[in-house]
C-alpha cells in the first residue's frame, strides 16, 4: 500500500523583488510505498505541473517498484504563470525538495531528477553542490537543447556534477539527438548510464508500430530506474 501526502515547502530567497531574501511556498506531494527502497525528488517539466498525468503515472509504477518519490511545483508553476522561474530560483526549489524529502524519510538513501527542465535543473543544482545528501540524479527525457535547435550546451555543467547520472532518453525525442548525447554520455565516463527507448518521443509516447504502450514504457522508466539504483550500493 502507497501513503500520500501533501506539502508545503518554503524556498528561501524565491518571495517577491520587494522583499529580499524572503520566501515563497510550494505544494508538494510524497508518496512512499510500505517497502521503499529509495526516495527520488522529482521535478516537472516546463509545460505541465506536478499534477500532470505523466508526473501522477509515474510516481505510482515508481512506488511499484520501490522507489518513493517527492515531486513539487516550481513557484512559477504553483502561482500559475507561464513562464519559468529564473535558473536560481528553479535550483533553489530543487534543494529545498532535496532537503525537505531528506527530513521526511532520513532513513531511505536519496536519488534527485525529474522530467525534461526537472531533470536539468536538479543536475545544474548538483554541478553547483547544492544538493547535498543526493547519491544519483535520474533525468527522464534531458532536454539537450530546444527543439529543431541541435546543440550540446545545456550539457556543459554536467562535467561538474560527481554524482552518478542515469539517462532515460527515446529515439525520437526533439530535444535530444542521440548523436548529440551519445558522446556527451560517452565523456562522462562510469558516471553516464544512457538507456534509450525506441520509437520514444520527449514524453514517451511510442509508435504503435513498435507493439508497445505508454504504461509498458512507464514501467521501463521505473524498472531501469529501480536497477540503477541498486547498482549505486
């Protein structure tokens, strides 16, 4: 059985221009399973909050494998504006999530991520060491570079990031060409795991010519997830 539960997280130094240093709230939901074997702080993408059905689906499959999760709003995101937070304001969310799943489960051992700028984000908060406590980051879709716009940029933290990274990645995602990412994965060394998912696009939808659905993917995305993790000690 799966307990959820909702949060509020302050995010220091995230509150209105006026008032420096102050902070502002956003919801977050943990859902734990009875026999959790890690917690993953999980970040949403830059279209679609915590409550998308793909954030929803995926935390359920993930509890099904052991894995707990802590997924958040960025500000932005929780007072309904559309555009993103500014990178310090998104990375300093993600730490507050790190540290705010650190203290509701101090005894599972952490893995931080998310889907698409999530992802990216957490693994920029970890190039800059603020997020202490994380053993793994998990990126389900990294976002390379914006769609039709190949480029290897937004890869250029991840030199500094000395934890190990695991990259969840399909064949036809826009906004990263394998032959791109491959070598950047390659580079990183023993710290890279690239698994890629054929016929996949950025939000793993699959062709139906590839005689697969969206939740046999979703419990690709958790089971390789849950592996990983094991492999991490």
């Amino acid at each position: 059985m799966n307990t959820a539960k909702e949060l509020r997280l302050a995010v220091e130094g995230t509150g209105p221009p006026s008032g420096a240093g102050a902070s502002a709230e956003v919801s977050a939901i943990l859902v734990r399973p009875e026999k959790a074997k890690w917690m993953l702080v999980l970040g949403h993408g830059a279209g679609a909050g915590m409550r998308h059905v793909f954030m929803e689906a995926l935390s359920e499959v993930l509890a099904g494998v052991g894995v707990a999760t802590l997924r958040y709003q960025f500000p932005y995101m929780e007072e309904r504006r559309k555009a993103p937070d500014r990178p310090a304001v998104l990375m300093a969310t993600v730490a507050s999530a790190v540290h705010a799943a650190a203290k509701a489960a101090p005894d599972l051992p952490l893995l931080a991520g998310g889907k698409s700028m999530g992802g990216r984000m957490s693994s920029q908060a970890a190039a800059e060491g603020k997020l202490e406590g994380a053993r793994g980051l998990v990126f389900f879709g990294f976002p390379l570079h914006p769609p039709k716009q190949p480029g290897t940029k937004r890869a250029e933290h991840l030199a500094k990031v000395n934890v190990p990274m695991l990259f969840l990645q399909g064949t036809r995602d826009d906004l990263a060409d394998l032959n791109l990412l491959k070598p950047i994965c390659k580079k990183l060394g023993k710290r890279a795991t690239l698994h890629v998912i054929e016929t996949a696009d950025h939000s793993f939808h699959v062709l139906k010519k590839s005689g697969r659905s969206d939740a046999e993917v979703l419990r690709e995305l958790a089971e390789t997830t849950a592996e990983w993790g094991k492999g991490l000690g």
